[in-house]
C-alpha cells in the first residue's frame, strides 16, 4: 500500500471564524485515528475539540497555540495509508 501526505484542516465549525487556538493536543510522529481530537480552539461561547478527519502519522504542524483558526485553515500534515 502506498502512503500519502495530506492537509488535515479544520471543518465546518458552524458560524465561527478567526478562533483561538488554545492547545494542541497532537505533536510531530503521534499515530492518530479518525475522529481523535487534534486541537481545542476557543471562541467567546465555548470551547470545542477538533478531530481527525483521517488516521495516519502527523508530519508536520502548521498551527501553533495563539494562532486564529477557521474552516479550511490547515491543522497539520498527516502520513496516511490507502
């Protein structure tokens, strides 16, 4: 089976943009499976966990704590399988 590296990005989260990211709860060679949480973002209403949308090994990150994050903005790089 031959692997590939694809963007991991934040879904659709509602009617929120420009969130704080506050904690990244992946780092660089974890193994992550669909639907684990990558990172929680806070916005002035709540506080939500962002997941996976695939499973694979996470390459690269390509958002930090203090970061603003919206839909489609890239969370990380994932090694996936298939």
């Amino acid at each position: 089976m031959m692997s590939q590296v694809i963007e991991i990005k934040v879904p659709d989260i509602g009617d929120f943009k420009d969130v704080d990211v506050i904690e990244l709860l992946v780092k660089v060679g974890d193994t992550v499976a669909v639907d684990d949480a990558l990172m929680t973002l806070e916005s002035d209403k709540a506080s939500m966990d962002i997941p996976s949308s695939h499973a694979g090994v996470v390459k690269e990150l390509k958002i930090a704590p203090g970061a603003k994050a919206s839909q489609g903005t890239v969370i990380c790089l994932m090694e996936v399988v298939g």
